[in-house]
C-alpha cells in the first residue's frame, strides 16, 4: 500500500493495488495537530481499468470516484485525484473519472468475519 497526500495534506490518497490493467485504493480526509498526531476519517474510494474502445469513444483509462454521502469534499477534489493519479500510478491519459455519491445500506456477510465481544 502506498500513501500519498494530495491538496496541501488535507486528503490522504491509499493505493491498495496498482496494476497495468486496474487501480484501486481509498481516500482519508487528515486533520493534523501541533504535536504530530492525525485523525483520519475515510471520506472515498475508487477503482479505474481500461477501458476498451467502443463505437463512440477511444481505448481509455476509467475512473470510478465514491464519496461517501455525507461528506462534502474540497470542489478541486476530483481533478486532482486524476492528476494525482495520472502521475503516480499505471493510469495514463486518456482518462476520464466519473463522481458517485454512496451510502452503506447493508451488508452480507460470508464466513465469519466479525470478531466475537
């Protein structure tokens, strides 16, 4: 995993995998204090693959960008993602990412995955 910040430390960019084909990681708003210590607070995650060609658009790299429904991230936020992106992973131009508000509504869950109290 490597972490990389992005619009003066404010966000802290997590890249869980980084492949020719597929990017995927998380994003943590940072809030950071005089004496050294953060707060992290998971605000998104994205994933982005090539994309092939179709019959209306070139070969490209696609980006998915899931901001968690109660957060209001910086309005630069998604450019420099990309940005970021572009020149610290596998992405290449073109690229095109798209935004998506989410919410958790449930889960299922396989296997034993929850510690016991």
């Amino acid at each position: 995993m490597r972490k990389l910040d992005l619009l003066d430390r404010q966000y802290q960019v997590l890249i869980d995998a980084d492949g020719p084909d597929a990017v995927v990681g998380r994003v943590s708003h940072v809030i950071r204090n005089a004496s050294g210590g953060q707060q992290h607070t998971p605000v998104a995650h994205f994933d982005a693959y090539r994309h092939p060609a179709a019959e209306v658009f070139r070969k490209h790299w696609s980006v998915q960008l899931f901001i968690r429904n109660k957060f209001r991230l910086h309005g630069t936020f998604p450019k420099a993602l990309g940005e970021l992106l572009l020149a610290e992973t596998s992405c290449e131009m073109p690229a095109v990412l798209h935004v998506y508000k989410f919410e958790n509504a449930s889960f299922v869950e396989f296997g034993e995955v929850w510690l016991p109290d």
